[in-house]
C-alpha cells in the first residue's frame, strides 16, 4: 500500500527501499519528549494520514463531536441514532470504488483505517516521544469522509510512554483487534488478510516517516522509527503477515484490490498476477459461493 491523497490507499509499482536487513534493534533511540499541543500540529507536515484533527467535546453542539465513536463502530452501532458506523464505512467504500462485493469493500475499508491509527500513533511517537490518548471512545469517526477529516479526537490528552508495548496497547488491542472481528464475523474476511492489511499499513506508515526524516535531516526520527517498527512486527499478530527487508515489505495475502473495477496488485501483495475469473457453472451444478480469502494464498 501507499500514501497518496485518496481514501484507499493500495499502491503498485516499485519503491526506494532500504533493504538493510530487518532486524530487532538492540538498543531504542530515545527522542525528547515534547508537550503534546491541543491541536496535535507536529503531525501536520508529515499529511494527511498523519494528520489527526482535535475538537473538545461539547455536549449538544453541531459537527464532528456528534459523530459516532470508533467504540460504537466496534460494537456493532451507534445507540443515539449514528445506525451502524462499520457498514456506512463499508458501503461508503463500496460506492467510491464501485465494487458490488462486500468483502472486498470490507478489507479496503479496514486497510484504511488501520493506515490512520498506525500514523497518527507512530508519529506522535516518534515526534513527540509520547501519545495521546486513542480509545476508541475518544476517537470520533465521520464514515463518509477521506483523511484527514474522517477521524476527531474529543480529548487530546498525553499517554505516558512511546514505546512498542504502548503503541501495541494503543492500537493493535483497543482498535485492530475489534475491528478486526467486527469484519470477520460480518463480511466473512479472512483473519489472516485482516492481519496483513495491518502490517502492510504498519510498514507503510514507517516507509513514509522514513522519507520524511531523510528529507528533513531528523536522523532521531528515522532511528526511532525504525526501532519501533521492528518491535511491532515482532508481536505475534504482526510476525508471519509478511517478509521484511530493511523498508520493503512483502506481505503473505491479499487485500482484494484486483477485484476493484479498475484495480490491481498491490506493491507488496504475495500475488504477482491477479487470479483469473472463476469459470461459470455448468447448468444444474449447485452456485457458486464467494470465497473467502485465505492468508498466503490467492485471496478471493
């Protein structure tokens, strides 16, 4: 996947990597802490999916606060009349890419967002040397909205530590993982794609923070970013989605993107041609149920 300024984000074509091998670093690079601001505004030069708009709550008023919670999304709705965050998102992601396959929107969907939270988290992280708090209670989210302005934090408020364990708490057990069964039960998408849009997101949000220092001369950032990425992915959930070298990474399924109108293979999909159209059933035969992706192998 890559950065650009569309709300789905799947790339094709060949990067610049760093192809030092990936390894867990020995030793964390420290940077300094510095105040979080109210309106996050070192997130801002990095663009837009680093970029977390901040709004107090205020009981009441009109926009962004009324939004619905990414905490109601996980549970399966919104009870002040929100309906369902999830499937709006879905269905949002479905009409602008034109698909007619739930699943497929449904990943596309979850790739995007797990992009948001990783750069929002690792930047903070790696700017500030601390996060501000993300429960998903805190984090509202506009379903029909592209980056930035899809997601508003009600209450930036510091979070001690910027460490790997915090950014694992932070992102991977209080958003990932729900949402993650949230689109499995749901949509019937494969865990193991699931897991490797978010190493696919993780690597990606590391890859555009490692461009950004080298243009920049912030040697720390650079250091500290690469640091924390190789704890994340030796988390269990993130270790097998897909192979490292130095920046480049290589993931072990499929996000769908092929069966976009349109569409193709992503820079970093295990596929290196799309899957041929399955051949129609002969008359009589029982139909053909969709799929269901399967990690490592030709998803859909």
């Amino acid at each position: 996947m890559e950065y650009t300024g569309q709300m789905i984000i799947p790339w094709r074509g060949v990067h610049e990597v760093d192809t030092r091998p990936a390894v867990p670093a020995k030793r964390l690079v420290r940077v300094p802490v510095v105040d979080l601001d109210p309106e996050l505004a070192a997130l801002r030069p990095l663009g837009g999916f680093f970029v977390l708009r901040t709004l107090p709550e205020t009981a009441g008023a009109a926009g962004p606060p009324r939004l619905p919670t990414l905490a109601e999304g996980y549970a399966g709705g919104a009870p002040d009349g929100h309906g369902d965050p999830v499937a709006s998102r879905v269905a949002t992601v479905a009409e602008r890419l034109r698909t007619a396959e739930p699943r497929v929107a449904a990943s596309l969907a979850h790739q995007g967002l797990a992009a948001r939270l990783w750069s929002v988290a690792l930047g903070c992280a790696v700017l500030y040397g601390r996060l501000p708090d993300l429960d998903p209670r805190l984090l509202r989210w506009d379903v029909r909205a592209a980056a930035p302005d899809d997601l508003w934090l009600t209450e930036p408020r510091p979070r001690p530590g910027d460490t790997a364990a915090a950014l694992t708490a932070a992102v991977l057990h209080a958003h990932l993982e729900p949402l993650a069964a949230t689109l499995h039960a749901r949509y019937g998408v494969a865990a193991g794609l699931l897991w490797g849009n978010a190493g696919s997101a993780l690597a990606a949000t590391a890859r555009e923070l490692g461009r950004w220092s080298r243009a920049h001369g912030r040697t720390d950032v650079a250091a500290r970013t690469r640091a924390l990425t190789a704890e994340l992915f030796a988390h269990p959930l993130l270790n097998a989605t897909g192979t490292r070298t130095g920046t480049a990474f290589r993931r072990r399924s499929c996000c769908l993107y092929y069966r976009v109108p349109g569409g193709g293979l992503c820079g970093d999909c295990c596929l290196t041609r799309p899957p041929r159209p399955a051949p129609p059933t002969s008359p009589g035969s029982s139909p053909r149920t969709s799929p269901r992706s399967s990690p490592g192998a030709a998803s859909g």
